[in-house]
C-alpha cells in the first residue's frame, strides 16, 4: 500500500511537473512556430474584427500585435483565432490559443478556477443598456418588467440578475449563443432592452439598422476590467504580457510616439525616455527579449493613447471619450510602473 502510494505520489510529481515545463515554454513556442495564436472577438467593432478582405482590427487586436512586434520586430506575425465567448477559456487552456485578447472581464472565479492569468487591464469598462428611444425610458430603473436581451457564458448576464435583483425589479432575460444573435435579436424588436459592456453598446449601436432611434441609457451597474489573460505557470510569457501593456502606457506619459520614437531614440537625454527604449539598461532581455523590444512596440504599432483614439476614442466611429482609460496623470486609472 505504502508502495502504491508512493507511486501515485511520484507519478502525479511529474505529471505537475511536466505540465510546469509545457507552461513555461509559450515564448520559446512562440519563437519557434513564428507567430502568436492570438484568440480573438470574431465581431465587435473597436476591439477586434475582421473586415471583408480577412483584415482584423481593434485594440484587442493591435495588443497582439504589439506582442508581435516586442518578439519578433514585425507587427504582422499574428494568426487571429476567432472565438466565441462560450470558447474562449478551452481555446487558451487548451493551448489552441498563445494569449485570448478580446475584451475579456479579470473576475475572481476567472481568476481563481480557470487557471488563467490576467497580467494587465487594457480598458476599464462598465455594463450598461440600451434600448429605442420609442420606448420612453431614460433611466435602466424603468425596466420593470422588460425583456433584456444578453449573451450566455458572461458576466453580462450574472451582472443582468445582480442589478434586477437588489433593485427589486422583475424582467425576463432573453439569451442567446453569441453577440450577434443577440444585438439582432435586440435590433428587430425581440427585446425591450440590450445589456453588454458599455463599450460594446457604442459598438453595437453603430450597426443598428437605425442607429439614432438607439440610446445608451446612463447606469452603469458592474466594474468590467477588460484585459489580456494567459494560462498560468507560465512566469515570463505573464511578465512579457503585462510589460507591453505597461510600455505603451510610459511611452505616452513620456511623449514617445510612432512619428518622433527615431527621433528621440538618437536625442532624448532624458534617463526614462532611455530606458523605454533600450539605449540604457538590459531590461528586454530579462524578458527574454532584445533590448528594443519597447521601441519596435511604439514604432510598429504605437503608444496606448495611439492605439486607443484610433480604434475606439476621437479617430474612431465610436468615439469612445479616455474617462478611466486616461493615464493617471489626466485623471484616469491607466498607471505604467516604471521601466528601471
């Protein structure tokens, strides 16, 4: 019996082991296969999409390819795997997918079950509502009785029941598989009401067959932190993860931007402006990077404020204002740790 257990003990030794080795290979796979298997919105504009000719764009998609251009100095090395929110986490557990970057909520149950890791919080976001304007309602506490479309498998819909619930509200939830079904549900009259990210409300408003007969009502009633999520065990892929994030957050409290980074790469005396960009330090390569990897970051795919205003903010159809996704110095919550 002690044998057996022993056996068992060692047996299951190795096995955490060998799935600790596998974890921690992402980058070296990733260098290897030469390319990012990047788990992707299939269709929500903004953030992730691809348009008629295979073109995706969005920035979920641009963090990709931000990865892409820290490891391998070419944005373009990036397989987006288009994924349902159902999908998502088997496709990133499963190994189908190197990174999932499609507005995905960082939730404790998330976080603590799934075996999942989330280095960073690319947007700060809230669920909100939408419903016609023929409808009369200027307030979601007016929804008594409604019938609220929303999708299955999110915190959308654990959100829906929360804030119905505590306001002692009846409403009749109608859901469905994926976002599509559900906004075209929403929009040929279904439902009285749609719930998602209010980011996603701009985006989806955009598609309406009627989009001013559409308002976002003003609530907003959950904390939704958007962000990149990783398979845990995996120390320095998490690390070259959050360290993009956060090199693009500095690069634009420092002024560094895709037209001026050559510039100031042969210029700038100053010691921070050095270190994002690799002239002082070796703090790529402990990443197991090369010692440009934040100015091939700005130079091939831009500074988060860049990224922002071009794919949701003022050069955008939604025209998404920063509020929390200011940096912290503007009064937002988006804060880069030092590069030192």
């Amino acid at each position: 019996m002690r044998k057996t257990v022993a056996a068992l003990a060692l047996g299951l030794g190795a096995s955490l082991l060998a799935g600790a080795a596998q974890a921690q290979a992402t980058l070296t796979s990733i260098k290897q296969k030469g390319y990012i298997a990047c788990g992707s919105n299939p269709g929500l504009a903004g953030f992730g999409v691809p348009d008629a000719q295979g073109r995706w764009a969005g920035l979920d998609v641009d963090f990709c390819r931000a990865l892409s251009a820290a490891i391998f100095n070419d944005a373009g090395k990036v397989r987006f795997i288009p994924l349902s929110a159902k999908d998502r986490f088997t496709a990133l557990q499963s190994g189908e997918v190197d990174i999932l970057s499609r507005n995905t909520t960082w939730s404790m149950s998330r976080d603590t079950t799934l075996g999942l890791d989330f280095p960073a919080i690319n947007f700060y976001d809230g669920q909100g509502f939408m419903v016609k304007k023929k409808l009369g309602v200027t307030s979601a506490k007016q929804l008594e009785g409604a019938s609220v479309c929303t999708q299955q498998g999110t915190t959308t819909e654990l959100n829906l029941a929360d804030y119905f619930r505590a306001n002692k509200l009846k409403y009749e939830v109608v859901a469905f598989a994926s976002a599509d079904e559900t906004f075209k549900a929403y929009d040929s009259g279904r439902c009285d009401a749609f719930t998602t990210d209010a980011s996603g409300l701009y985006a989806e408003r955009l598609r309406a067959s009627a989009p001013d007969d559409n308002i976002v009502l003003p609530e907003i009633i959950s904390k939704e932190p958007l962000g990149p999520a990783v398979r845990q065990g995996d120390a320095q892929w998490s690390d070259v993860v959050r360290w993009t994030h956060y090199a693009m957050l500095n690069a634009e409290e420092a002024g560094i931007t895709q037209g001026n980074a050559d510039q100031m790469l042969k210029t700038s005396d100053n010691p921070d402006v050095k270190r994002i960009l690799g002239t002082e330090g070796k703090y790529g390569a402990d990443l197991g990077l090369t010692g440009d990897w934040a100015y091939r970051i700005i130079k091939l795919v831009g500074n988060y404020g860049e990224v922002f205003e071009k794919n949701v903010g003022q050069g955008s159809p939604l025209k998404i204002q920063r509020g929390l996704n200011a940096l912290w110095s503007k009064g937002g919550l988006q804060y880069g740790p030092p590069i030192r």
